[in-house]
C-alpha cells in the first residue's frame, strides 16, 4: 500500500510520520490485504490540530475519516479509530452479503 503523510502548513516530524505510518498499515491490513493507497494529511485549525485520512481499498470502496484535538498524535487516534470501524463495518457487510449467497 503506498501511502502519503504530509502536513498543511506545519512539520510532520519523523516520529509522527513514523506513528502514522505503522499505524494504518496495521489497521488496513488487518482488514484488507491489498489495499491501494493511502493519505494522511495534518493541519492546523485554530489552537488544535486535524487529522484527514482518506484509504483507498480497491474499486469504488474509499474510506475517509477526520478529527480535531489539541494534539496532532490525539487527532490522528481519533481519526484511526473511525477508519478502523468503517473498514470493520464494510467488510463485515461483504462477508454477510456472501453468506447469504452459499447457503
């Protein structure tokens, strides 16, 4: 999966990039092997940080998620964490959909 980490007018340092990077592989593969591609984008707003994640998992399936929190680390948590559900969520529906099929 390739994935893009980058930042809206602030540094993305190492170890936040490093932290979201392993992060979201994580949780995609966990759901889905062969996701295509990945964006994370972080950016300021007022006194607290954004979390913009966009997973792109294969034909028409793309999953996006955001969060605020003072804490760019806390944001993209945040965001994970919905992207981590969606993802739940999605495939759930395809395996149940599938069930039906064969029985």
């Amino acid at each position: 999966m390739q994935l893009s980490i980058k930042g809206k007018q602030i540094d993305v340092g190492d170890s936040l990039r490093a932290h979201a990077l392993s992060s979201l592989e994580n949780t995609v593969e966990k759901y889905f092997d062969d996701a295509l591609e990945g964006a994370v984008n972080f950016s300021r707003e007022g006194p607290s940080f954004r979390a913009d994640i966009s997973v792109h998992i294969g034909h028409n399936i793309l999953v996006q998620s955001h969060s605020l929190a003072a804490d760019p680390y806390a944001a993209f948590g945040s965001a994970g964490e919905r992207v981590a559900t969606q993802l739940r969520r999605y495939k759930r529906r395809l395996r149940d959909h599938h069930k039906d099929r064969v029985a």
